[in-house]
C-alpha cells in the first residue's frame, strides 16, 4: 500500500518496482495489496514487480469498493462487483489466478454469505486459491466460513492495537484454523521510534486525520516507543524489530506484513525474525505495556465504523 499509496511521498514505479525485487532477494514471499490502493496502480506496480517470479510468491489482493471518476465511492460487495474486480485485478497483476482474495471491509447491504458465495465460485473456476476477510467481526467470520472455509483474516494489531485478543478474532482464529495476517505491525510507523510529536506529516499523508497521531496522542503514546526501545537496546535490536518480533512470538499462525518505501528499513524488517523474544521478555513487554494507556483510537469515526462488522 504504502509504496504509492495513503503515506504522504509516492515512490516512482520504477522505484518501486526495484524495491519489491529487493524484498524478493531479502526472501520476502508474501506480498499484499488492493484494487483502492491508488486505486489501480498499486496492483499494477505488484504485477509488474513479480512476473518474473510469480511461482515463488503468494499474492493478495482486495475488493469490496466501488469507484466513480477514478476514486473509490463507497463500498460495494455484490456478487457481480466481486467477479468484475478479480477481472480487472488479474489483469493488473499479470497473474491467472490469485492466490489469497480478501473483502476489504465487510459491505452491510449484501449479505456475508452471499460474498462467501461468489468467492466460492471464483475458486471453482480456477480464479482465487483462497478466500478471506479483512477487518470483520468474528461471527460474520463464523458465517462466512460456513459457506466457504476462510483461510486468513487482515486485521489491525501491533503492541498498540490490541483488539483482536478481546474482540474474538483471535478465538475466531484458533477455532477455525485461519491465518491472521496483521497489517500495520509498526502502528504506521510510530513503533519504529521515528515519530515524535513534532513530526509534520504532508497533506497526503492518510496519518493525519487518524486520532493517534495528533501531537498531544504521539506525546502521551511515546511511552510504548521508550518501552520498545528498552527491549531493544537489551537485544541489540531496533525498536521496529522488537515490535515484529513480539507479534511473531503470539501465534504460528500470525503473520505481520510491515510496509515501506525504504530498503534500509526493508532490511530492518527482515531481519526482525532473527530477534527472538523467550518468556521472560515477554512477560516484562507484557506487564509493560500493560500499564501504558494508548491515546487516541487508531481511526477516526466513520473509519471506525466499517470495522468489526
């Protein structure tokens, strides 16, 4: 997403496209992306990217809006929306099928089971390998699953967004045996320690309308950077690392996909999985973070509202 999209300063194509090759040779396998991101040329960029190595990548990528003079306009998940995005989304990613299909945002006028259904039939048809949701609540979860098996859900959750652990996602997960793929590991950047609350974001930048990264939020929230930074300096890692590597400590079946347009902090990332947490560490991040207050919901209302559906 973040490559041309939604974070203020847009790499060029080419740019972005030698950045994914680098991920490639750092062993990077899993790539995400959406047809809203751009919209359209973010896809574009992914396909491009990894032609030359479709077969030892998995791809993501979302629907669920609908788009009106090249800017998306509202959610639209019906059975026909969902077959016409997969067309334009296998030709902008160069691909014949894709591997891992999310909803973007649950769609409260069609029916989960019916989204469930076209998907399933998109898999029938050679299409899609996999089906999933991407911030749901856990019994439209439940319900989709029961017509056409979940594979992963995308859901917000780092050291500062806690939610899944109490909003049954987690549970969901468990249960079903789905994969959580948890986007914005880094809290959108301000878990690498590189945002103070003097921090100017530029007017593109989506960060600036979100509660959490006002000046008075990121002051009060720097208490969870300061702990990370503790871990950190005891692990010879980077507080960016320690925030990766307690998400991959949490489950087998959780996986971050932390974005960036630079290779130093791409390399950073990487390595993140080398930085192992044992009980002890994480019982101290875990009793830590436990008295910290986190300032500011992660989106402002009307964004709010399209979550845990």
């Amino acid at each position: 997403m973040g490559l041309n999209f939604g974070y203020g300063h847009a790499l060029s194509q080419s740019d972005s496209v030698r950045l994914i090759h680098e991920a490639v040779d750092l062993g990077v396998t899993f790539f995400d992306t959406a047809e809203v991101y751009g919209p359209f040329t973010n896809e574009e960029i992914v396909g491009e990217a990894l032609a030359p190595v479709r077969d030892k990548v998995v791809i993501a990528t979302k629907f669920g809006f609908k788009f009106a003079d090249g800017k998306q306009a509202g959610l639209d998940s019906r059975p026909e929306r969902i077959r016409e995005a997969v067309e334009a989304s296998l030709k902008r990613l160069r691909v014949d099928v894709i591997d891992l299909l999310y909803q973007h945002r649950v769609d409260p006028d069609v029916p989960i089971e019916d989204v469930a259904g076209a998907v399933k039939d998109l898999i029938a048809a050679g299409k899609v390998k996999h089906f999933g949701l991407s911030e749901p609540g856990a019994q439209t979860v439940r319900r989709a699953h029961a017509v056409q098996p979940v594979t992963a859900l995308q859901n917000e959750y780092s050291l500062w967004t806690r939610g899944p652990e109490t909003n049954g996602i987690l549970q969901a997960c468990e249960e079903l045996g789905i994969g959580l793929v948890a986007y914005s590991p880094l809290g959108k950047g301000f878990l690498t320690g590189a945002m103070t609350k003097d921090t100017k974001l530029e007017d593109n930048d989506f960060r600036k309308i979100l509660p959490r990264f006002t000046p008075e939020a990121m002051q009060k929230n720097q208490a969870l950077v300061d702990l990370l930074k503790r871990i950190a300096g005891e692990k010879r890692a980077t507080p960016a690392q320690v925030a990766l590597a307690w998400l991959l400590a949490q489950k087998p079946w959780i996986v971050p996909i932390p974005g960036t347009t630079k290779l130093h902090r791409l390399q950073e990332n990487t390595a993140a999985a080398e930085v192992a947490l044992n009980a002890s560490d994480l019982a101290e991040i875990a009793r830590a973070a436990g008295e910290i207050h986190i300032e500011g919901e992660r989106y402002p209302a009307h964004l709010m509202a399209t979550t845990g559906r």
